[in-house]
C-alpha cells in the first residue's frame, strides 16, 4: 500500500468485508471493539434501511455492533499506524465547518486495489 490512499466509501465497504481476518479494531470517537482469538467479525446490511453493519462475534453471541451511516461519510483514508504491521482507515465525515473521522478501521495490512483479493468461500 502506499503511504497514503483515499477511497470512496463504497470502494472501502465492498473491500473490507472480505478481510475479515484482517481486522484488529474498529470503532467510533467513543469507542472501539478489538479482535481477540476468539471472537470474529461479521458484515451485514441493515434489512429494513440497508444501513452497513459490522458486529463481533464469540460463537453465535453478539459482543459488539457497529452501525455505519455511509452519508455522513465523505470519503476513507488509508494511512501507516507508527506501530508496524497495522494500517488505519478513518471513515471522514466532512461538512462546510467541520472535518473529523466519524468510524475507523485498523487492518493488519494496507488497500491492495481491486481485484486483488478473491475470497475462497462465499457464505
């Protein structure tokens, strides 16, 4: 990945739900969820809004939920955590006064591009 990389918030979403495996953390200004061996991290589409969904999972018990609202998301960027090994992505929610990263999402490895991952099962 380079050191930096802007995404449009469907670009990122239609990535990232098939590197699961690749999560660390993601969360909000408030708060975050963090990947443990025993848990794993699910996406799914709200059925009555289509409103993005990431929840995290230790079996079949829900340990965590995040609700994403992609028009509040300007755009994604993509950038190098000082820490080795891990890659941020800020969910950007920009208006005419304010700038500030509403969601986040921290991954083991950077943005490869389209058609660089193929996901060997499809449930």
């Amino acid at each position: 990945m380079d050191e930096n990389v802007t995404l449009s918030f469907g670009v990122f979403w239609e990535w990232l739900i098939t590197h699961p495996n690749c999560i660390l953390r993601a969360g909000t200004p408030e708060a975050a969820i963090f990947d443990d061996d025993d848990l794993h991290w699910h996406f799914a589409t709200a059925a009555e809004d289509g409103t993005p969904v990431v929840q995290v999972l230790r079996g079949k018990r829900l340990i965590g939920e995040l609700l994403l609202v992609p028009d509040q998301v300007s755009y994604v960027q993509g950038s190098v955590v000082e820490d080795e090994g891990e890659f941020l992505f800020e969910l950007i929610s920009e208006t005419e006064a304010d700038r500030f990263p509403a969601y986040f999402f921290v991954l083991a490895h950077g943005y490869e591009g389209e058609g660089s991952f193929t996901p060997s099962r499809v449930h």
